[in-house]
C-alpha cells in the first residue's frame, strides 16, 4: 500500500440494531454518540458516510452488513451498537458471526474481517458503545489497511513505538476493549416493542419503491434516469393530502394569537346580542301605545340614558327620556323619536340640562327606532362553524368577542422548518465577495417570509452541508421540533444530491413521490417520516417537502404542493386548500412545453378600457390580464419580481395566443 492510501480517509458505517429506535428514529443516542467520538476522538482519520437503524432482527443485520462489506464501494469499517446482551431479542453477535471470514477473538462480543472490511460490534449503551470505540478507535486504522492489504512489513517498519506514535496512543495505555453484556440496552427512554401504541404501517412492498442513489457509489454508478415515476400536479397533491396528518384540537383564548386558525367545534352564542333593548338613533324615549295620547306635543324631559352601564327610572305615561345612540330603553317606554322630530321647549334654571322638548309628530309605531333582545344574535344560536378560518379581517374575532366567548376548541397549526442544502451555498448578507462556485442562498429566507405570510411558525433550520452525516444530523434534530420541513436543493440527479437516500436510508422515511410533470419543479419531493413524540410517547408522522433548488422552482412548488397541506393539517374544509383560481386573458403570446404543463410567473392586473387580444376581440370589463414577468428559466429569480399569479400553461406543442383564456392561481394581492 502506498502513502497516497494511507494519506486517504477511512470510511465508516455505523449500524444501529434496536426495535425502539427503528419504530422511532429520533429515541436513538448511541448512533449520535458514535458519530460525535469519531469526529472528536478519530484523529480526523475517518468519514462516516453511512449510519442506519434497523430492528433486532438477525436478516435485517446481515443485509446491511453484507451489503456494506460485498460491494465495490465497501466500508472500510462496520460498527454495530446494539442486540449484544443476553435478553431474547439480542442477536447481533449470532448474526453477524457467521459473516466474518477472519476471528479477532477476545476484543468484542464478535470482531473480525469480511473481505476487505472490519467489523466490530459494541453495546447499545450511549455509554458503553463510546468507551469501547474511544478504546480501539486510534488503533482501528492499522487494522483496516491491513484488512485492505497492505504488507505487515511496510506498516511495522519502525517497529511498535512508531505505530504507537502514529497512532498517538502509549503501549501503557491498555483498557480492555471488553464490556459485559449487560450494556446492550440503548438509552431510549422507553422499553422495546410498540408498548401498545399504533405503529405507522406502510401500504407498499418495500422491494416494490424505487431506490434513490447510493451516495456512496460516486458518480459512475449513480442514476442516469430517475427511478422515480412521472406524477401530474394533481396526483402529487392528492398523495400529499393522503399523507398528511388529522389535525390536532387545542384550546385558545378569544385575542389577536387566534388570527389564522381554524375552528374545531361550532360556536353557540352564550348570550343574546343585544342584551337589551336599545336605541339606534339619538333621540328620546317614549311610551306608545292605545290608551296613551299622541305622542305630539310638550313633555317634561325626566331622565336620560347613555351608552353606559347603569340603571335607569321607569318611564310613565307623558313622560320622556333623553337617550343616545345604543344605549337601552328605560322601562315602560316603547319607542324612540329622533331628535331632528323635536324642539327644545325650555331647560333647567342653570340652562344646562332640558327641562321640557316638544315632539312635532304623531307618527311613531310602538318599537319604531328599537333594537330589540337578541335581534342580533339570539342567545344559543350557532354564530361560527366547524371548519370556519378565523381572519384578520376581524369579523370573526368580534363576534366571538360580542358574545363573551372567553375561550374556543381550534385546529393547531403546523410548525416549519425551512432548511437549505449545498457546500455552494452561502448566507446571504455574508460580508465580502463570493468566491468561486458560491452561492448566495435566496430560497431560504423566500421560503420563510411566505410561510409567515400565510399564518404559519417558521423555524429557520439553516444550511446543511453536502455529507450524508450533516444532513441526518440536521433533519433528527428538526425532528424534535417542527412537524413539516421544508428543504430546497439536493433532489435532482447528482452524486452529492442526498436527501432521498438520506430519508430513506437514515431516517427510515417513505418517499411518496420524487417527480412531477410540471415546468419549473420537476425533482419535487415529498416524504414521510416515523416520529415518536417524546413529550406525549404518541406515533406520528412528519412531513418532509424536499423542493428544487432553484429560485423559481422552489417557489412555485412551495405554493403548489406545501400550501395545501399546510391548510388541511390547520383542519381547513377539504377541497378549499391551496390557491385560489380564477380564469385570465394572456396580455402576450406564450410558448408552451410539449411534455410538460408549465406554471407561468405573470402579473395580473384589471384589464383597460377598449383593450383587447390581437384578433379584435375586448376583454371586457372585469376581465384580468395576465402579464409575463419575462424569462421563465427555473433560475431566473428575477422571474418571480412582482409575480401575484401563476397561469397554467398546457403541455402542447406551438403557442398559446395572446388573449386565450387560461387558469391562474393567484399568490398575492392584485393592484
């Protein structure tokens, strides 16, 4: 072996055999702690470029033993942590036994050499899988090159304090690589098993999914097509509304933090609105009725009612009241006269009060000018329904209000993260010049301002980098907080384009789909992920939309294809989510995409008097008019300035005319 190999990093797998970290990913802590001590205490020697969980199932552990260990791109190095013990289930050494050509006995429970590679298998124990590897890890090197091949002779040249030296570790330094078996248990925070909970149950045949590249493959033995089938629009929105979770109830207080959300009970009306009868004009209070005289003529004005809580003396025959606008009737009057029917007759001896007004008409109906009990909303009906939004109009939060409703049962909204994916990509508003290969990273900070936008908590889960390790790392953490993610990047046919086989591989996810016939937006991805929620101990899915990196591509789909589930896991009605559609005329000739349906970014604007298509035909009035925003390369952010709408473009051959009617979704408000 030469110095070149050597010089060369080592490549790591890391298997993680547990029942309660395969039903629930996130529980893992071994795996982690083996990932962090080969980056703190590997002496920078080793990538890891592979860590999966599977059951204590002894197929499972040979199948990706094997498969690290036969191929041509095989691991240097496996390490199992787990399923060492002597419970039942605890069958990693009868497994993997049988599958080592070279014993080194007296390490591990079972270590040694298939092929080329070294294996070796340590506790479940976050505790006892660091230790043990902390003991060997600087010495594992050694072992691999010579499990590559190298000449013993070449390597021991300079004898053992060299090797020692090289390795950075002293002959006196010797902890046993030992540990009882007792340590196999991972620190899950919970027994193995379902434990009774309902285990999310896929529908298809494993061996029948398409299989994303293997990163670790490389670029000669990566995908030429896609694996993944070719869905239309409306099949991918109907998989992602399939997929997405009921929405949760939770309980709110009537303020301004309810905007946005949805309700999840009818609403009953806890008191009558009015609650009295009340005046709707300024004016005075009068007693109409058979066996009283006309209300024409002069009467002593006796008290006077405000919009203000208070009581009020009853009111007899000849006598009025000074009243106000909304404020309630004094017993025993039955009508109010407005004040334009009337004139003041004489006032108090100060001058400040009225003392007697006189009424110029005796044409007041009994309740004429009233606001009856409950003419409103009458106390018990339903004021808002199940499914209904909450908006920041503020009808609903008013009526909620009028009729002292404190609190009411809501639909929860989602919580995102948004995460960017790329070695290439760089902050924003990082100070200096770029260099060569960077790029500013727009789609992030895009992303999260219209999911804001629309009502929704957005977490900012930064840039993962291009390492397969990064990526898990980063979406296990996002895990733990947010129920939807949001990546843009890392979806097409490159060899470093890993979140399908991330999702897939290291996080036991399902990929729905990872194609869609439309232009811009055709790598778009959507996936499912097992979680166990740690605080609650329930199964559940998260969401994972793993969008274009593009500019343009990412944000049509975000439109498309997140909006509408964001909606229906916040419990709005079915069939109401996603963007609103309207029918447009086209301002200017647009080419169309033989093979695939194109979501054109246009301005929409009303449309001008007289002005019509080429063919002489006006528009009319009330018509919209889409205009394009010019090139419409998936790229091109520039496309998406002052874009409001997207006209759906057919997939055709030639063109589509200017003035031909087509569907728009609109995004924003139309000037």
């Amino acid at each position: 072996m030469d110095s070149s190999m050597r010089d060369r990093k080592l490549k790591a797998a890391i298997l993680v055999v547990s029942d309660t970290a395969y039903e629930d990913p996130t529980s893992d802590k071994s795996g982690q702690t083996l990932l962090d001590t080969f980056t703190t205490d590997g002496n920078e020697q080793w990538d890891v470029e592979e860590l999966k969980i599977v059951a204590d199932n002894v197929v499972e552990i040979q199948k990706w033993t094997k498969c690290w260990c036969d191929s041509d791109v095989a691991m240097n190095l496996v390490v199992t942590t787990g399923g060492t013990g002597f419970a039942v289930k605890d069958r990693t050494p009868e497994a993997v036994g049988p599958l080592i050509h070279r014993h080194a006995p007296g390490l591990v429970p079972v270590a040694g050499v298939r092929n080329k590679t070294l294996i070796i298998t340590l506790p479940g124990s976050p505790k006892g899988a660091r230790e043990n590897l902390q003991a060997v890890l600087k010495l594992l090197p050694h072992a691999c090159w010579q499990a590559l091949g190298a000449s013993s002779r070449t390597l021991h040249t300079g004898g053992v304090k060299k090797l020692e030296q090289e390795a950075g570790v002293s002959s006196k330094i010797g902890r046993s690589f030992t540990e009882q078996r007792h340590h196999h248990h991972h620190d899950h925070g919970g027994s193995h098993g379902s434990g009774g909970h309902v285990i999310p149950k896929a529908r298809t045949d494993p061996a029948t999914r398409p299989v994303p590249n293997d990163p670790r493959a490389g670029p000669t033995r990566r995908h030429r097509e896609s694996p993944y089938p070719m869905l239309s629009v409306e099949e991918a929105t109907a998989m992602i509304l399939q997929h997405t979770p009921d929405p949760t109830v939770s309980k709110f207080a009537i303020n301004g933090d309810l905007v946005g959300h949805v309700l999840a009970e009818d609403v009953k009306a806890k008191e009558a609105v009015p609650a009295f009868r009340a005046s709707i004009v300024d004016g005075y209070a009068v007693i109409v009725s058979k066996n009283v005289p006309s209300t024409k003529g002069t009467f002593p004005v006796v008290s006077v009612s405000h919009a203000a809580p208070g009581e009020i003396p009853a009111l007899q025959p000849g006598q009025i009241t000074r009243i106000t606008t909304g404020a309630p009737l004094p017993p025993g009057s039955t009508s109010v006269v407005m004040v334009e029917d009337t004139v003041l007759k004489s006032t108090t001896e100060d001058g400040k009060e009225e003392k007697e007004v006189e009424i110029l008409t005796d044409k007041i109906q009994p309740n004429e000018n009233v606001r009856e009990i409950g003419s409103d909303i009458q106390a018990g009906e339903v004021i808002l329904q199940r499914g209904e939004e909450i908006t920041a109009v503020g009808g609903e939060l008013g009526l909620l209000a009028s009729v002292g409703q404190a609190e009411v049962l809501v639909y929860k909204k989602p919580i995102v993260g948004v995460l960017s994916t790329g070695d290439e990509i760089t902050q924003h508003d990082r100070p200096g010049d770029l260099r060569l290969g960077e790029v500013r990273d727009c789609n992030r900070p895009t992303i999260m301002a219209a999911v804001r936008g629309w009502g929704y908590d957005v977490v900012d889960l930064g840039i993962a980098r291009d390492k397969p390790t990064s990526l898990e790392h980063t979406l296990r953490t996002a895990l733990l907080t947010v129920t939807t993610i949001i990546t843009t990047g890392g979806v097409s046919m490159g060899e470093l384009d890993l979140l399908k086989p991330t999702i897939e591989h290291s996080l036991n996810g399902t990929i729905h789909f990872g194609r869609v016939a439309m232009k811009p937006g055709k790598p778009t991805t959507f996936a499912t992920i097992p979680f166990k929620n740690p605080s609650t101990g329930d199964h559940e899915l998260r969401l994972i939309f793993s969008l274009p990196g593009n500019p343009a591509s990412a944000v049509v789909t975000l439109h498309l294809f997140v909006l509408p589930c964001l909606q229906r896991a916040s419990g709005v009605r079915p069939g109401r989510e996603g963007l609103p559609r309207v029918k447009v005329a086209l301002g200017s000739e647009v080419r169309c995409d033989n093979a695939r349906e194109e979501y054109h970014r246009v301005v929409l604007r009303a449309a001008e008097a007289g002005e019509g298509s080429d063919g002489g035909e006006e528009y009319g009035d009330g018509c919209l008019v889409a205009e394009s925003t010019g090139g419409q390369r998936s790229s091109r952010v520039g496309s998406l300035r002052s874009a409001n709408a997207l006209v759906r473009v057919p997939a055709r051959e030639g063109v589509v005319a200017k003035g031909e009617r087509l569907e728009a979704l609109v995004m924003g408000r139309i000037a």
